[in-house]
C-alpha cells in the first residue's frame, strides 16, 4: 500500500511539474520577438542558433523553405510539439483560412 502511495504521489508530482512548465512557456509572439534580433520579422538560421536553438531543428519550423521563420511558422511549430507532448496531433486549419 505505501508503494503504491509513493507511486501516486510521483506520478502526480511530475504531472503537476510538466504542466507547470507549459504554463510558463513564453507566447510565440515574445519568442519571436525576443530571437529576431534585426527585427525584420523573420528569423534567420544564424538568431536561431544565436538564441540556443539546434541548428538541424531550423529546417523544419522554416516551412516555405524560405531561410526565415515567421511567427506564422513559429506558431504552427509550436501547437505541433505541444500537441506532440500532450499525446495527440496538432489541429490543422483548413486550407481555405
């Protein structure tokens, strides 16, 4: 019984911890603004790097393949991991919007 109670309680402890990391999670707006540091609305590979960010996770998040992530890409990148942590897919908007 107090193994199971010890397990409950980890399990609830960690629960609460993740969740309380999500909730601290800068909007994409502030990270955007906070990594594009030309304040050009884009990001470019170097401010990735520049702001911590592996450079081989670039290429992904730069949708259009263009050599900058807009907000728009950072927004979509952003709701596809945290639907990823939380177990299920990202809601993708249909194409007419």
């Amino acid at each position: 019984m107090r193994r199971k109670l010890a397990a409950l309680a980890l399990t609830t402890l960690t629960a609460l911890v993740a969740g309380s990391a999500l909730a601290q999670m800068p909007s994409p707006e502030k990270i955007h603004k906070a990594w594009d540091k030309n304040a050009d609305g884009g990001i470019d590979k170097a401010e990735w790097v520049a702001a911590g960010r592996k450079e081989k996770r670039f290429a992904p998040v730069d949708a259009d393949s263009d050599g900058k992530v807009t907000l728009d890409e950072l927004k979509t990148a952003m709701a596809k991991r945290k639907a990823q942590s939380q177990g299920g897919a990202a809601q993708t908007p249909p194409a007419d919007h």
